[in-house]
C-alpha cells in the first residue's frame, strides 16, 4: 500500500485533516506527524490514518520514521515559518528526491523542481475576487489553471439569456454545465439559458475572456475593453474647416451609437470661424471641449490621456501620419479619417492574410459594425492555406455577436485592386511596430496589414498589440 507522510500543524491544518477523513480512499496509508494536540482531532477513526507524536523539526527522529516506511510523497501544513523551513530542510537530507507538497502563507523562496508550494495567499485573493460583480470565476485547482475553466451569472440583458443551446455557435469553446437554483443541469440543444443562470465554460482563456464579454455585455461593447471614453485631436492650424467638420461630425456619431461614456475634443490652435462657434455652443453632458489657448502643438498625448480611460482616439490622416510612432505607444485603437462623410459609410472590412491578425481584429470589427449598422465583410487571402478552421471561428465569432458575417476568399484575385473602385469603407488594420517605416520592402510586401497605405480613402482603425 502506497504511503503518504503528513507534517501538520494548527487550525487549518485541523480542518484540512477533517476532510481527508471524509474522502473515502483505500489506496493510501496517511502516516500524521503531529505534536501539538490542538492541531489534531485524535477522535478521528479512520483505518488508513496513523498518527506519530514528536517534533518534526527534529532531524534524527524523522529519520528513524523514514527508515521504517517508503513514503511516495509528503504533505507540509504548518502555521510557523520557522517550523516549516527547518522540516523541510531535514527532509531534503534525508531524501533529495521524494515529492513535497508545501502549504505556503508567507512567499517562500525554494527553488526545488520536487516540491510544490501550494500559495494560500494567492489562493485566497483569487476566492475572494469571485465574489466581486464583473469578475471572472476561474478554475483554480483543477485542469491547467490559466483560465480555460470560467464560471459566468447571466445578467437579464445578456445577448445569451432566453436562447436555446443550439442556437450558440460553440468553437473553441463549450458550455460545460448550467447551474439554476442550486441544481445542475447538463446541457443539451433543446436548453434554453435563462436569467441568473450559472454556466461553466471551457476553452481556450482567450476565446473564454471574449465570451465573457459578450455574456456581461448589452447592446456591444467597443469601446470596451480598451477604455470607456473617446478622443477627438483638432488642429484648427493644419486641417480645412470642411475637414474639422467632418471630424467633429465623426466623433458624435461613434459616441451617439456605440457605449462610450464621454467626448473628450482637445482642440489646439483655434481660430476664429463658423466651426468654432459651434464647437464653442456643444453644451452636451457627456460632452467634454477643451480649447487649448497656451500649446500650438502637443508635446506628449500620453500626459493628456492618462486619466482620461481613453478607448479610441480621432485624428486626421496628417496628424496619424506625423504622430504614428507616439500613437503606436499608446496601445490604444486609432481611428483616421477617411474622404467621405462618417455617415455614409456603408461597410466595415478586414483586409488580411494572417491568422493571427484577423483573430485580434475580427471581435472589435463585429462589435462595432454592429452598434453602427454596418455590413462586416472579410477579405481573406492566403493562396498556401485552408481557412477552413479560421471560418469556423469567425462564423462562431459572428454567431456569438448575433451580427452577419461576410467572408471573401477568392484567391485569384488581387485584394487590393478590387477595393480600389469600391466606395470607401471603415476598415480595421493590425497595428503592428512594422507599420511604423514606410521603406522599399513595404512597397513591395505581399503582407495585406502593411499595404494599408494604399487604401487611405477608408476609414481605418489601428488596433493595438495588447
């Protein structure tokens, strides 16, 4: 019979062997080092349990107990540091190589490829983070422990509540259990998720984060998770005022229609014009205009946004143009201008050949298109592969927002040269440190992300690299 030593000591410790007790096992002997009594419930009846009073912190008497038992691992549970670093060391002189699983409230630092501490701190902080609204529940002592195990309340406005399972697109993803009023319910087609229901999700933790999202969420989210406000940069010097119009126009419609909470319009070198004036009378509350009489240029944005819990930031093409590297810092979605009127925008597109692009891409463009009622479309164009896993994914990812999904994929045709004579549309782009050089090898680069230069009629958003 396998044998497994414990060395415990305290109230927790007492608890801990309570429980053991109530597991039912017959494949393993528990040999109880204790010496204080306080720490044990000597009342316990159990055949498998053995209890050995002396103090473990003694090097000479654990080595007598190992020379009379094979134990196949060992269980540290004490409340003194001191106690616990001593303990340990007396076994690692005895036996290098047995397993240890250490019960740590203090960040000890063992560098021991054969013992596992075990951080009740870290433990204990991520319990109580459960409790919070809006904070996910993971999985912390079962499976890999890195968030592909989620538990998730339905709020009554989610886009998941009153639709059956079948309904659900579930690729890399899957509901595993449905908790209602303290039951369990295994999940079929047929079952329809109500309200306040409980699911367990798993997944891979980044598609779980998504679904998360969308469950929490109403009506979209963008432009959540990057922040809840919008930005919008004026530079009366540099820009037509048809060209301040168009930006201004722009902003509003994107704070009207999507779930920012705030305007914020910085506006430097004004003058005055019939745009000033009217910029001037915007008396709205969620509405923020600063005119900023003392800057004729702006040193550094970041200092200006750092309070501000910015998740989209407005620009023309001159100031993305000449700022590039900055906003690229700021990891933060960038929207320039296109040629036409915001409001006449008809489509919002991708444009890629890369997987792991449109997968970063593909979630802010369906939630946006959507709050803005825009056609989503992909162009997709990789020649050397099947796409065929990456449609499944995106077509879940579309049945997830409830928004439709285009996706193009003629390989015989050139991307480019077919957007050319299409009206101009918003388009997302990967912003990625490449982006920033503009060089021979990005003229002649068959990489769709880096040629986005060449649709500069469209409205584009950069989105960041997390």
């Amino acid at each position: 019979m396998n044998q497994i030593l414990l060395i415990l000591d305290g109230i927790l410790a007492k608890y801990f062997l309570e429980r053991l007790c109530l597991q039912k096992t017959s494949n393993y002997h528990f040999d109880v080092v204790y010496y204080n009594e306080d720490s044990i419930n000597l009342k316990l009846q159990s055949e498998y349990i053995n209890f050995i009073k002396f103090d473990p912190s003694s090097a000479s008497k654990l080595k007598e107990l190992f020379l009379t038992n094979s134990y196949t691992q060992i269980f540290i549970h004490m409340k003194d540091e001191f106690d616990v670093k001593a303990v340990y060391d007396n076994i690692r002189e005895i036996n290098e190589e047995i397993s240890v699983v250490l019960v740590d409230f203090w960040g000890l630092s063992i560098n021991d490829s054969r013992c596992e501490l075990v951080d009740v701190r870290s433990s204990l902080s991520e319990y109580l983070l459960a409790f919070l609204p809006d904070v996910p529940n993971f999985a912390q002592n079962i499976g890999l422990s890195n968030g592909e195990i989620m538990e998730v309340k339905i709020p009554a406005y989610s886009i998941f509540a009153h639709r059956h399972i079948s309904s659900i697109s579930q690729k890399r993803w899957r509901i595993a259990l449905i908790y209602r009023n303290k039951k369990i319910i295994m999940p079929n087609p047929s079952v329809m998720i109500m309200p306040n229901d409980n699911v367990l999700l798993v997944g891979e933790p980044s598609i779980l984060q998504n679904v998360y999202y969308k469950i929490k969420g109403g009506r979209g989210q963008f432009p959540s998770p990057f922040g809840n406000n919008l930005y919008l940069f004026l530079d009366m010097k540099r820009i037509s005022q048809k060209e301040l119009y168009k930006a201004y126009k722009t902003a509003n419609i994107l704070h009207s229609n999507t779930n920012s909470k705030r305007l914020f319009i910085h506006s430097i070198n004004s003058k005055l014009c019939d745009f000033y004036e009217e910029l001037k009378q915007d008396k709205k509350n969620s509405v923020t205009v600063h005119f900023d009489y003392e800057n004729t240029k702006i040193k550094n944005i970041k200092d200006i946004l750092i309070n501000d819990d910015i998740g989209l930031i407005i620009v023309d093409d001159s100031t993305f143009k000449k700022r590039k590297k900055e906003f690229y810092s700021l990891k933060i979605p960038i929207l320039k201008l296109g040629s036409i009127d915001f409001e006449d925008l008809d489509e919002a597109i991708i444009l890629s050949s890369n997987e792991d692009e449109l997968e970063n891409q593909a979630g802010v463009m369906i939630d946006l298109s959507k709050q803005l009622k825009l056609k989503a479309l992909l162009y997709y164009y990789e020649p050397d592969n099947d796409s065929k896993k990456l449609t499944e994914h995106l077509q879940s990812l579309s049945q997830l927002y409830n928004k439709e999904l285009k996706i193009i994929n003629d390989k015989n045709k050139n991307p480019i040269l077919e957007l050319e004579h299409k009206k101009p549309a918003l388009q997302f782009i990967y912003f990625k440190k490449d982006l920033l050089s503009f060089n021979l090898r990005s003229i002649l680069s068959t990489n769709l992300n880096s040629l986005y230069y060449k649709m500069n009629k469209n409205y584009q958003v950069f989105i960041p690299i997390s």
